[in-house]
C-alpha cells in the first residue's frame, strides 16, 4: 500500500483497509420463519382472521362518523350563536333609541314604548343575551369604553363613575361595551 503524504492511504488491488467492515451474511431463517417461496400461491386469512379485520374496520368508520358527528353538531352551535350575535349587534341602536324615548317622553306614549322595550329586552334575554352596567365596577378596557375622565373626590381612580350607554354580552361574548366616565 502506497501512502502519499496529501491524500493519506491508498488502496491497491488485493489491499482491505482496516477499517472496512466485510459485510454480513444473510442469517438462515429460524425455525419460526418458513422460508418464503416466491412461487407459492399467497396465504389467504382465515375466516376468523378476516372477521377480525372487518370488525376493526367498522370500529373505526364507527368512530370517524361519531367524530365527524360531533364536529358538525359544535360548528351548528357556533354558527347559530355568531347568528344570534349578528342579529343582536343590529337590534342594539334600536333599544338605545327606545330607552331615548322613554327618557323624553310624557303621556300614553310612554307606555306603548315601554313595553315594546320591555319584548324586546325578553327576547334578547331568551337568546342569551344580557345587559350590563358596571357602575362602580374597575374600568376593564375589554368590557368598558371610556367616553371620558373626570375628577371626582371620594371616587378611587379607575373606576366607573357613570354609565352612558349599557353594555351587551352573549355568554362571555361582549357584543358591545358600555360606554362609561371613568374617575381619574
């Protein structure tokens, strides 16, 4: 063997390099493992061994319909609420503008208004759907919005000193958030 000093060892002819494994002889099958005639007709599964099969094959198409079954019924349920939601985010200016009413109003009108509010407010209700008002509660920018800071002794900072317009959720839902003055 020639070794040249840039290129290290060189194999020649008849040479094996130490490092070179011979490679494995394939290992005579067990006695647990028939030799496989590549002739032989296939093996067909026995009656219980396809009964077997089928069986686990139903399981899972069981499964799959239970699963998409399920699935189906949460996407109905979400999409009846982002309905419900809709169609409250579109009654809301219209109860605004009864309760306007009813703060401006005198006489038999009055009354004709206050319980067209009133049906409304139960079928929102029905839905779901509930007012709130947060006055003395912490301002939380996620269920409030603050139209305006004011000063007012005896009031902690931060907190809702007055509610301008009432809020709306559907479940943990804000639909809309209450409009609030909130004490600096």
């Amino acid at each position: 063997m020639e070794v040249h000093p840039s290129e290290g060892p060189v194999k020649e002819e008849g040479d094996a390099l130490l490092d070179e494994q011979p490679s494995p002889e394939p290992e005579p099958p067990t006695e647990t493992e028939a030799p496989v005639d590549p002739e032989a007709p296939p093996v067909e599964p026995s009656d219980a061994e396809r009964a077997g099969q089928y069986l686990a094959l139903a399981q899972r198409t069981q499964a799959d319909f239970e699963n998409f079954r399920k699935r189906a019924a949460r996407e109905v349920r979400a999409a009846e609420a982002r309905g419900v939601s809709r169609a409250a985010r579109e009654l809301l200016p219209a109860l605004d503008h009864l309760a306007l009413a009813l703060d401006n109003l005198d006489g038999p009108a009055l009354e004709g208004i206050s319980l067209v509010q009133r049906e409304l407010l139960g079928v929102l209700g029905r839905l779901g759907i509930e007012a709130y008002s947060p006055k003395g509660e912490a301002f939380d920018p996620q269920v409030h919005e603050a139209v305006s800071q004011v000063a007012v002794e005896g009031v902690e900072p931060g907190t809702v000193f007055e509610v301008m317009q009432n809020g709306y959720k559907h479940g943990e839902t804000v639909l809309r958030p209450a409009r609030v003055v909130v004490a600096g």
